[in-house]
C-alpha cells in the first residue's frame, strides 16, 4: 500500500503536497538529504496549515517506514517530526489547530 492509499483509506485523507515522495527521494542520499529537504519544506510551507499538517503526518510515517531498517534515519525523521510539530503546536490556534489534531488524530 503506498502513502497516498494509506491516507486515503485509513484517514479520509487525500494527499495534498509532494512531501512523501521529495523525501522518499533524499532517503536515497542520506541524512543530510533528508535535513536539507526538511529544511526547505518547512521554511516555505510552514504557514500553510494544510501543508504544514502534511510535512508532520508524512515525517510521522517516515520514522514507522525506517524503525527497523535504518534506526540513524529514523531518529532523524523522529527529530524533524518533533520539531516541526512542536512548532505547529505552539503557533496554530483556532480552526488551524483543530484541523492539524483532526487529521493527526
């Protein structure tokens, strides 16, 4: 089952961004890679709330993806995760804030 399928059928979700496959592309080049992309994605998408929920659902699923493969990569994403949901936590309020918890929820 790919990202997009899972979205779509286990949270009614429908992809809105290239997020899973821009970092499933700097998997391939390694942790600096994955932080560069990171780095990019945030700073630009960070006040798009739609957006900004993607980035933390698709780190969340990064970390699930390479737990048991690549425990280094997977700290990374757990990391970025923490970081940039922290962020959303501590600045979302109102309806971005309840959108972010229903669709992470």
């Amino acid at each position: 089952m790919t990202f997009e399928q899972f979205a779509r059928e286990e949270l009614d979700y429908t992809c809105q961004t290239t997020f899973w496959m821009d970092f499933s592309i700097a998997d391939r080049f390694g942790i600096a890679a994955v932080k560069d992309t990171f780095k990019r994605a945030f700073k630009e998408w960070r006040s798009n709330v739609v957006y900004l929920t993607e980035l933390v659902l698709v780190l969340n699923h990064k970390i699930h993806q390479h737990y048991q493969r690549n425990e280094q990569l997977a700290r990374v994403y757990d990391q970025l995760w923490r970081e940039a949901d922290q962020w959303a936590c501590d600045t979302l309020q109102g309806e971005d804030l309840n959108y972010f918890y229903r669709i992470l929820d």
